[in-house]
C-alpha cells in the first residue's frame, strides 16, 4: 500500500476493482465502512461477481474477467476528455510534457522493437528524448506531438465508452456512472483510493492492469494524498516483508537487483543502479545505490568482504535469467533440477495446472518441505484416490517434513500491507519436537557448513564466510537477526558535512539509512528496515496507539518502512509552494521559519528542500516526477494496452481485430511446451475465475476445525442463466474441466455472477473458491490449480488464475 | 484499585510482550466482583498478530499458567486485540478461529522422511534429517555449480537446487533464510509473492 490501512478512513470516494476486501480482508474493509460511516465516502466496486464488498456498495458495476484494463483505460480516456485532471498535479509533478524518442510507436496493437520469436520486445526506442546536458526535453506548453501527454491522449482516444462495453460487457451506461463519480475526485479537495488485491495480479497482463489504475489515480492528483494512493491489499501475513526482504530469484534486500551474468564490471553494476536525476534539481535517491549494496555485503560477509574483492560482489550468484517459480517447474519438470526446499509453501496447490508441477516434484532426488501442517506438497507422492491419484512405487523422490512452529510459537515480525512492521511475542511450546524455522535454516546451514570446512567442495568460500555472530549458532534469536537488518556501525559515522561529528559510535545500531556508507563503516541486512531496531531498542514493539492528529498516522504504533513513514509520495499532497491541497488533512507541508517539512507525517522528501528549488515529489525516480510513460520499466509497453487473457471466450481482441499476435499479451511469460495446453473457447466455452472466501486462509484453514464447519465442502458458483441452460440446480454435483485436468464439486446457483453481453454475444462466468485439497479436517476435495493454465504476467510472472476456460457438466449425485 | 480490564492490561503491559494477572497477585474490580472467577484471570496474556492475511490484525493470546518453569504453557483462547490501531479488538472468522490452528490435529510434530518408492512415513531424529539433506544439498551443489558460464564470466551460480520461502514466516527467519539461500549460490528462489 502507498497509504495504509487506517488512512482509507480519510478517502472521499473508494474504489474496489481487483479485490474484495470484505471478504479476504474483513478487518481492514471496517475502515471503509468507517469512511462511509463519518466521511459520507461512497464505494465503488467493479467486478465479475457482485461481491460482499459490492453489496454494500454505492454502485456496482460487472465486468468480464480480464478486461480491467479496457475499463480503466476508458477511464482514462474519459477524464482526459472530459478535463477532469488536476491540472497543477500532472503539470508538476507527472513527466505530462517529456518529449519521446521519435523511433517509440505502436502499430497494431505491437509497440516498437518487438521479437515474435521471443516473445518479447527490445525496448531500445522506449525511452526520452534528452538535451547535450543528459536532461529530458520537455515541452510545458503540452503541444508537441511527442510529449507524453499528446501521445497518451491519442493512445487511450481508442477506448470509447462502445469499445468499453464491447470488451468488458460491462453495460455503457454503467462505465459512465462510474466514470461520472471518479471524475469528482479531480478537485483538490476530492480524494479516491484505489483497493486492489489478487484480482489485479493474477492476469498475464496484471502489471499492467495496476499500471493503468496508478495512472488514474496520478491524472485525479490522487498519490500523495491522505485517503488516496494505490493500494495493494497483499494476500499473506507477510508476503510484504519477504518481498521487502527480497527473497525472490532476482532481488537482494530492499529491492536492490541481482547482477545479470554479463555484470562482470562491478562499478559499472553500480552505476547503472545509481541513475543520475534526468531533470535538474532532482534527488534521484538511489544514487545511494552503492551505501545499501555494501552495507548488506558487510552484513553478510562481514571483514570477508572488503574494498580490494568488491565486497564479495563475486560471490553473489549471477543470473543467466529469472528462476522465478514457474520456470523452476518448467525446469523441473524437464529434469533439470535434483533438489527442492518448500519452506511453508504448498505449491501443488499454489501453482498452476498441478499435474505439471506432480511430474515436476517426481522428476527430483529429494525435496523437503519444512512447515507447521501436514501440506498436500509434502504427500505428492501419495496415493488420496480421486484427489491425488499416483503411484507411490513410481515415485523415487526422497521426502523430507521437517516440523516448525507457528505464529503463537515464537517471536518475531511481520509487514501488514501498510508496510507496517510489527512485533509478536511466544506464547507457548510448539507440539512435539517442532523447532523454529531459523532453528532449522541454522541446523541445515551449520552441517553444510561443517562438510564444507572438513571435506572441500564447490566454491566454498562464501558458505565459510557468511556471517554467524549468533550467541547461540544453532539459534540464532528474533532480536539478533533484527538487530543484524537494522544495521550497525562498524566504525564511528560522521556527519559528511562535518567529520568531527560523530553520527553513530562504533558498534552502535543505525537510526536510518541516512546514516549508511559505501566505504564499509556500516553493515545493514536491509537498508529500508533501517531504524527498526536503533539504539532506542526494538521499534516494531511500540505500542502506543495515539493519532494526535485525529486522521488515524499513530506513528508511535509499531515501526513502518520507510523511516516510520506511513504515507508514501507524502510531499505531493502540497501544491508545488509547500501548501497541503487539503489542509484539513494534513501529512506534510513546508515550514518557511524553520526551513523544514514537517506535519502528522515523516516527510517523503529531502527534508529541507526549499519549495523554491523545484525539487518533485518523486524522489526514486531521477526524474522526480511520476511516469504515465513507463519508458523501459516495464516488459509489455510503455503504456498499458488491453490485450485478451491467454485463455478468453474471443477468438481476437476486439481492438486488434485482424492481428493475432496481438491476441493475447504479446509478452505474457509462455514455455514452448505449453501452448498445446491452452483451450479453446468451442470446447471450453465459459469463463471461469478463482476466489477466497472469508471463512478460509487459502490451503491452512482446512485444517482448522471452526473454518472446516462453517466452510465443509468444495463449491463452485454458476449463474442463473448459465444453470437453466445446462439444467443445474444447487446442490447438484458438477464437473468443471479445463484443457488441464478436471475437478468435481457441489453447485452454487446464484445471482451474484450475471452472464454479459461481450462482443454481441452471451459470455458466462464459473466462480471457483479454491480452498480445498486432500489434507486436512474438512471434506476431501479436489486442488483448483488442477484446472489453471500455466502462463505468467510478462512482469512478474504471476500466474493467470482469474481468467481462463472452463466447461460444466451436471454429474450424478454422489455420496 | 480502581481500574478497567483494559485500563489495567495497559498499567501491566509498559511494553512488554506478557502480562499474568496472577502473577502479580491482584486482578481488577470487575472480575473479583464475578461470581465465578473470570476465566483468562489466571492465564497469561501474549500480543501476537494474526498469521493469515495483511491486515494484521493484533491478537492476545491466552495461555494457562504463569510460565513458570513447569507449567505447561497450552493456548487456551484467542481474541482481537482492543489497542490495536487497525482491528481495534475485531477478528474476521479466520483469525477467529486462530486456536484450531495452533491446536489443528494435523501439526506436524517430529521430523519424517519418505524414502523413494515408499508408501509411508517413518520418523527420524533431527540429526539424521540435517545430516542426510546437508549430505545431498552438498553432493548435488559438488557435481552442479557452475563457476564460470560458456563465456568464461564468473557466475558462481547453482541452479539445480531451488527453494520457496515461506511469506508467513516472520522477517527475521525470511532474513536469514535469504543469507542462506544465496551463500549456496541458489537462484531457483522464490516466495509467495508471485502465486
Ligand atoms: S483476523 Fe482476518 S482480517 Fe485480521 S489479519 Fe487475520 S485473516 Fe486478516
């Protein structure tokens, strides 16, 4: 979230597309209810289900699933034609007058530079024009044609209300109401955010989708702002803080990078990491690239990593590409790969199209799967009859289930989605011989570590090196490794401006990441989480809930990144002199007597920067302005298009009628393989789209028995109209089959998922909650991902599980 | 004394993760004025946060006894925390039946390994896992790292062990988790975030 839980109180107008906070985040949708309630807020929701989130809002709005970015970018096109921007925001603080390559184009639904055989684009034309002096041109009168505001405008002048409606069946009048309302909160004193969750994600395009909905909210003036922002309503406890932490195949911590194999040249690693600002005067904070680079070296590696090996950089593992999760399948699958570790991960439920990722686990010589519960991955190789239907004596991987505690069983944080770390304390034993997972990290890491030191091996030196300052090795505590990404003083940290002033002391924690150094005085684990644990002690353990404020910041609550800020993008709630756009909810505004921001927040910006110096909010970005033009961020386009879900009722998209390759995300991650396994509309004519329900945590609550009663047996949705055609009734049993494998459950007739009008013709939607497996106290059933197609997002490879085929058919009863 | 429940857990707690009632050896008016003895006055009190979505709710969780040394801490009940700035006391069914959880009949209890072609489970020390797993991480790391790559660029990568971590796991086991995972050179390295 930009914005964060509370601060949704503050919101004028909410809209939900994308996600269905009611039902997956019961807790956090109160504060809508509370804007509704003391804000007279109203809600939107847009969705292919009229949800418990639509049924308390103030208008609804269908849509087919997989189309969001059609309606947003009707949105667009809308606000742009209508002149319901913020001017002064989009002036100042977005690239709207950047002048673009004159090579950049998009033809047939094809942006330059694109590669058919790869799948794939060279985005080399995607980018700036720039001055000798390496500035952008700009044009602030907003008249060049290649300015990012005229091609924007023509780009989304092809989303009329009809082609909306065409594309995502969602009636025109409909899309106009919603357009009508959102267009309001243009006005300083107007704010809307966006809620978005899974919904978002889930597609081949769903970065683009969320890019499309950040685009909205940057025309409205809505980021910055108490009440606004894009906000990402992340699915687990804390999926945030891993992400933060950067356990993913190509991040480090704190969302620094991998080097790609051909990264021999260290410096020139991280240069291209430091980008120096594209305008003047702008901060480009991550110029500091190589003080949060070194600084987790030193943690790591400690006096091993020194200036003359550059840090260990060649230690880090190179990558010849993305190991992300379904690659690892791929690979898997094609017996590339001998061992896997599932730590609380249960992917032959989480991944997609299951008989794939079975041939994969029983392609491996060994897995272990380290968790709390008995995971369906853990019995792969299992005989569970209809729900598991293998051969054990054909299965040769060896399994280890290593047992660990759950969340009552020891201390430590997690990252809400308001980016808010906070502490939990142990209540009692683990049952058994259960052991904490760092327990068990540290168990295999020291034997590995000891067979190295006696027998020799592969490049042992970063294993013999890594740092182990642990008062117990074979436990190394919550508070040490806290303390460890934090950050500390390795030598005494003076003031750049003053060298006799003394910062930090030697061995002391770090109070910030202001205070790190890229000549290796300081180590730091993570550089956002620096200030989590300074020498004031453990911050995330704060408990004071006061709001002095009244608008719901409680910064002495807990500790959240960055630097206990909880807004993000704070300064551009203030009109370009340092006044707050609405000063009835202040964040952040510019304090001319003492040459200071300041406010019920911690100002997203250099703290003293004049209003005067020009200097955008935008301080990650070297051009310290927002981007509509994505430039090379982004692997399908610079701007968001509306291509169709791999799997999609349409034999074309209906804005590139005549070019197939243009279909579907012409990006979208595919492996040679599996294009055969795609099906197709004549067999699998209806949509189908998978959900959570609020009686269940995706594959855990099975085994809880309170969730098991209330939320028994597997179901699937089907809508009135679609239920009289194929003579099914509640309470029948179904077969649901895609190209995949097929999965059987209990009928759900209903009105809340209506059949649309998409194309001239009758498009039906199969809602498939997918909590169910063959482990656990409730009624055995069958894995959803049993049916899912195995394609990502062509950003963050995502897989798409909330829009592909499907077939229905009654079935007799069984019992 | 004269104190509310919540009024005397705030006095009690000055920060600290626990609080016993017993312990200290008074409870509020309130309680004491019960016919019966309220139920959670003698157990012990921990903050917690909920484990399923991001919201993060806080929780208090209830444990019998007063952790002294042997008394067996079991978790008794669960509920919303009142201070916490999000929930504010509420819990949504899921993390109103937080206790199933902890207390769910399949936890798993002791280290179990399968052997290849095996129909069943057989229960093994936590020595013998780590010693047999660091075994086969280091026989497969051995025979598969890859140093440098066809053109000679130095990688130090190993691509044929891979591992998903866990998105509920707390940052200081995510944390040490990636120390681990890249020290070995892994790059088939994921979480949740993706799924
Ligand atoms: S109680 Fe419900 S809303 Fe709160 S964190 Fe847990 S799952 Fe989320």
């Amino acid at each position: 979230m930009t914005n964060h839980w509370v601060d949704i109180k503050n919101a004028d107008l909410i809209l939900i597309m994308g996600g269905n906070a009611a039902e997956a985040h019961p807790c956090g949708f109160k504060w809508v209810t509370e804007a509704k309630a003391y804000r007279k807020a109203r809600l939107i929701v847009v969705d292919p289900r009229f949800t418990r989130s639509a049924a308390v809002a103030d208008y609804y709005a269908p849509i087919r699933a997989g189309s969001d970015i059609a309606f947003l970018a009707g949105l667009i096109n809308y606000l742009l034609s209508h002149d319901k921007i913020h001017h002064d925001y989009v002036r100042s603080y977005t690239d709207f007058s950047f002048l673009v390559k004159a090579d950049f184009g998009f033809e047939n639904g094809i942006f330059t530079g694109y590669d058919p055989e790869k799948h794939s684009y060279d985005k080399a034309s995607w980018g700036y024009q720039l001055g000798d002096d390496g500035f952008v041109l700009t044009d602030p009168t907003l008249q060049d044609p290649r300015c990012v505001y005229q091609l924007m405008k023509a780009h989304y002048a092809r989303y009329t209300p009809e082609m909306v409606s065409t594309i995502c069946g969602t009636p025109q009048d409909a899309f106009l109401k919603v357009c009508e309302m959102i267009a309001e909160t243009s006005a300083s004193d107007r704010v809307m955010t966006i809620m978005y969750a899974l919904g978002w994600t889930q597609h081949s395009q769903g970065s683009q989708m969320i890019r499309t909905g950040a685009m909205v909210q940057l025309l409205l003036g809505n980021i910055g702002k108490p009440g606004g922002g894009m906000n990402a309503l992340r699915g687990h406890s804390n999926i945030q803080g891993l992400t933060d932490l950067g356990l993913l195949s190509n991040l480090l911590p704190g969302y620094m990078t991998l080097a790609g194999e051909k990264e021999q040249d260290f410096a020139a690693y991280l240069d291209k990491r430091s980008p120096k600002p594209l305008r003047p005067g702008q901060l480009s904070y991550m110029q500091n690239y190589p003080k949060f680079f070194v600084s987790t070296m030193k943690a790591w590696f400690g006096d091993a990593a020194t200036a003359e090996n550059n840090w260990a950089y060649d230690w880090l593992p190179k990558l010849d590409k993305t190991h992300d999760i379904l690659q690892v399948f791929e690979d898997m699958n094609a017996g590339k790969m001998n061992g896997y570790i599932c730590q609380g991960f249960n992917p032959l439920a989480s991944a997609p199209c299951k008989i794939k990722v079975s041939g994969a686990l029983s392609k491996l010589k060994f897995m272990v799967v380290i968790d709390p519960l008995a995971t369906e991955t853990s019995e792969f190789w299992q005989d569970h009859g209809e729900y598991n239907d293998v051969d054990p004596t054909k299965i040769a991987t060896e399994v280890f289930r290593l047992p660990s505690t759950c969340f009552a069983e020891e201390d430590g944080s997690l990252v809400s989605s308001s980016r808010v770390l906070q502490w939990h304390w142990k209540a009692a034993n683990p049952p058994g011989e259960a052991r904490a997972d760092q327990e068990i990290i540290a168990g295999l890491f020291l034997k590995l570590r000891e067979l190295y030191a006696k027998d020799g091996g592969a490049f042992p030196d970063p294993i013999l090196n890594l740092t182990w300052r642990y008062k117990q090795p074979h436990f190394p505590s919550p508070e040490e490794l806290a303390r460890e990404f934090n950050g500390r003083a390795l030598a005494d940290v003076t003031d750049p401006k003053d060298a006799t002033k003394v910062l930090v002391k030697k061995g002391e924690q770090l109070n910030g990441f202001a205070e790190l150094r890229a000549d290796g005085s300081t180590a730091c684990g993570c550089w956002i989480f620096a200030g989590a644990w300074s020498e004031k002690g453990n911050l995330m353990a704060r408990r004071d809930n006061s709001d002095p404020y009244g608008i719901g910041q409680t910064l002495d609550w807990a500790w959240a990144w960055p630097a206990n800020r909880r807004v993000l993008y704070n300064r551009a709630s203030c009109d370009p002199a340092g006044k707050p756009y609405d000063p009835s909810r202040m964040l952040v505004a510019w304090d001319g007597v003492n040459g200071r921001w300041g406010g019920s927040d911690i100002p997203d910006f250099k703290p003293d920067s004049n209003p005067t110096d020009g200097m955008g909010p935008f301080i990650m970005n070297p051009e310290g302005v927002a981007r509509f033009f994505a430039v090379d961020k982004m692997a399908d386009g610079p701007f968001p298009e509306h291509y169709e879900p791999m799997e999609s009722p349409l034999a074309n998209n209906p804005m590139h009628p005549d070019n197939p390759l243009a279909r579907a995300n012409p990006a979208a991650r595919v492996f040679k393989g599996d294009w055969d396994s795609f099906g197709k509309p004549d067999q699998f004519p209806y949509v189908a789209t998978t959900y959570r329900l609020t009686e269940h945590f995706h594959y855990w609550t099975k085994h809880c028995r309170s969730s098991s009663v209330i939320q028994p047996e597997q179901f699937v949705e089907i809508g009135e109209t679609l239920a009289a055609e194929r003579g099914i009734r509640s309470g029948d049993h179904v077969r649901v089959r895609s190209n995949r494998g097929h999965i059987v459950a209990v009928a759900v007739v209903t009105k809340r998922l209506r059949s649309l009008s998409v194309e001239g013709k009758q498009v039906h939607t199969v809602g498939i909650p997918i909590h169910w497996g063959f482990m656990g106290v409730a009624r055995n059933g069958y894995l959803t991902n049993t049916l899912t197609p195995f394609v990502g997002d062509a950003n963050t490879q995502t897989p798409e599980f909330k829009a592909f085929l499907v077939n229905v058919e009654k079935i007799q009863t069984i019992v | 004394m004269n104190l509310s429940r919540r009024q005397f857990f705030k006095v009690c707690a000055a920060g600290a993760g626990t609080t016993s009632l017993a312990l200290l050896g008074f409870s509020p008016d309130a309680a004491l004025a019960e016919v019966r003895a309220f139920k959670l006055a003698n157990a012990t009190e921990t903050r917690n946060t909920c484990p399923y979505c991001s919201v993060g709710c806080g929780i208090l969780i209830y444990t019998l006894g007063d952790r002294s040394k042997n008394a067996h801490a079991e978790v008794i009940h669960i509920e919303g925390d009142p201070d916490h700035p999000v929930n504010r006391g509420t819990l949504c069914p899921k993390g109103a039946g937080l206790l199933d959880f902890v207390q769910s009949e399949n936890r798993l209890k002791y280290p179990e390994y399968r052997a290849p072609n095996s129909r069943e489970w057989q229960r093994i020390t936590w020595d013998d896992a780590f010693t047999r797993i660091a075994r086969l991480m280091k026989e497969d790391r051995d025979a598969n790292f890859v140093a440098t790559n066809e053109a000679g660029q130095t990688v130090n990568r190993w691509l044929s062990t891979g591992m998903l971590a866990a998105s509920a796991s707390s940052n200081e086991t995510g944390y040490l988790t990636h120390k681990f995972a890249r020290s070995l050179g892994m790059l088939a390295f994921d979480n949740q975030a993706r799924v």
